[in-house]
C-alpha cells in the first residue's frame, strides 16, 4: 500500500483524531496549564532498562560531531522546568524508542502527552484522566468516527484498584510475599516459566503480569491500577504507609496500557541513587550504558517542587475512541508503511 493509499483509507480516522488532539488541548487549557515544548534531541537519554534509544549524530559548522539521541520521552526536561519555577505544564508531541513493533499497538515514532502538576500527588492526577476521557467523550458523541460502545464505557465511572488486589482477583496471590527478585524468580519458575536468575525484578513481575493479568483488565470500564512494587517505580515516591509500594498507576482500557503516572520523587540523593541501580543493571545486562543526567540530578538538588505526572499515548487513546484495532490506522504515515 502507498502512502497515499494508506492515508485515504484512514481519512475518517486521521480526522478524528486529529479532533481528539484539539480537545486535549482544550481541556488543560480550561485547567490554566501551559503548553510547553522541550527538545526532541537530548545528549543522554533515562536509564529504564526495557526502553531503547534512538542513537542519532548531530555535526555543528565546523564538521565536529556530536553523539545524542532522540528523546524517549520530555519527563526529564519537563522537571527541569519545573525546578526553575514552571507550574502546571503539558507537553503534546512525537516521541521515540527504537526496537519497537511496527504496528498492533506500538510504533518507534509516537505521540504523547505528559503533564504534572505542583503541589499535587497521583491522585489528583488519577482524577485528571478520568475527567479528560469524560470531557473528550461528552465532545465528542454523535462524531462519525467514534465507537459508540467503547464511549459508553468511557463515560463510566472508572474503577480503581491496587496492583495487590489484581493478584489476589486473578492469581490468588498475596503480592506481599514476593517483593523480591529471589520470590518473583521461585513464582516464574513454580509457574513453569522459562527465566533467568539474571532477569530483574521487573521483567520477572511482567512475565506474569502480561500473560496472565493485563488482557484482563478495564474491559467493562477505564481501570487505574495503582500501588505498583517500590522496585518498578525508580522516579516515584513510596508510600507512607507501606515502603514496599510506589505512588504510581497506569490507565487500562480493553486491557490496553494507556498511561503511566506517579507522584514525583523529589529527593536528589534517592533519585541518584535509583538511577545508579539501573545502570548497573543495565552494564550487567550487557545492554548499552549512558550517563546519568546530571542536570536532571542538579535540578532535583535546586528544589523542585512537590508535584506529580503522567505520560499519556494519543495513539492509543485515538485507537479507543475510535473502536481501531491497529495502531498503524490513527497515524498519518506509520513505520510499517515508511520501510
């Protein structure tokens, strides 16, 4: 299929979710934030360990060249801005992470949105999507392009739940007894899972999660599953009442990820920390290994502010409100139809 091809049969699609993008916009403008942008191009990229860069090299006028890479996402400049006075700010752009599927439900050239709020922790940021899908279903009934059944549901109430009541619902698994890389190991290995005692915490947890939790989730109604495992959240802050869990949540819908939040940790020596153990890991991997971004660090020492956020995927948003089943439909030119 050619481009043209490509982009005609998705017309009504393209439109609609260009729409939808104009009522994100709408919405936080009606919250009094500010749109703000952040360079594409950074010099070094976060130290998740299952997310991959876009190496790209960059020459001045002097034909001297310069390794950096193409952003995996703004988080980084976005507290940046936040630690030199920025309050409630969003970011609606392109992002990329390189040795992702060409279409289904990814693409290495994405748009998300991010946006944090001070003063505020993730609850608040829980409310704030959930009244975002509410605004852009209440705009967006009787449009051409909308799934009449996914918006109902979108017009629910959304439920919440912990990360510890899923195991429980679906695996009758206290979660509290496998906290640590060795228990999740013994878990994977009980199950007959095929893993390595080098696997982390994380991608031990995620090869239950995803095979026998995640399809399962939020398809009567938006699902915020919140309280993630203190090890799977190194940017957010712990909870009070219990150390062993993070301040974080995603957005199910149709057992789709669609967004990831947490309040954020503000806390310079804990933050250098945590991106050190990633590191470490990912040298131990054999994965590649960047520096840890400094300024990032100086920004936390300089005081930024009590404040939460989240990262939202616009494709896949645009995916559920129009009943598309792949991802490649709602983009203009995807990577499967450039390659």
């Amino acid at each position: 299929m050619n481009h043209l091809t490509h982009i005609q049969t998705n017309k009504e699609l393209l439109e609609t979710r260009f729409f939808i993008l104009r009522l994100v916009r709408e919405f936080f403008w009606k919250e009094n934030f500010t749109e703000v942008e952040t360079p594409l191009i950074v010099n070094v990229p976060g130290q998740e360990p299952n997310i991959v860069p876009m190496k790209i090299n960059i020459h001045n006028e002097k034909i001297v060249e310069f390794s950096g890479f193409l952003h995996t996402s703004p988080e980084y400049a976005m507290k940046k801005m936040l630690a030199a006075g920025f309050e409630n700010i969003f970011y609606l752009g392109k992002c990329f992470r390189d040795r992702e599927s060409f279409g289904g439900s990814h693409n290495p050239e994405f748009t998300m949105m991010e946006w944090y709020r001070v003063g505020k922790n993730y609850v608040d940021i829980m409310n704030d999507a959930e009244n975002l899908f509410h605004f852009i279903a209440e705009k967006t009934e009787g449009h051409n392009g909308i799934d009449k059944i996914n918006l109902a549901k979108i017009k629910k109430q959304w439920q919440r739940k912990t990360m510890k009541s899923l195991w429980h619902e679906f695996l009758q698994i206290n979660l509290d007894d496998f906290l640590t890389q060795e228990k999740m190991f013994e878990l994977c290995v009980g199950k007959k899972y095929n893993v390595s005692k080098e696997e982390s915490y994380e991608e031990l947890f995620y090869r239950i999660f995803l095979n026998e939790i995640e399809s399962k989730l939020g398809i009567d109604v938006p699902l915020i599953v919140h309280e993630y495992p203190a090890q799977m959240a190194s940017l957010a802050k712990l909870l009070e009442k219990d150390s062993r869990y993070a301040e974080r949540f995603e957005v199910y819908f149709n057992g789709l990820e669609l967004a990831n939040a947490f309040s954020e940790l503000t806390d310079a020596d804990e933050q250098e920390s945590r991106l050190r153990e990633e590191r470490n890991f990912r040298e131990k991997t054999g994965k590649d290994v960047y520096d840890i971004d400094q300024e990032f660090i100086g920004a936390l020492r300089a005081g930024m502010p009590e404040s939460a956020g989240i990262a939202l995927g616009i494709d896949r948003m645009a995916m559920l409100f129009t009943g598309c089943q792949e991802i490649d439909n709602v983009i203009t030119l995807p990577m499967s139809k450039l390659f």
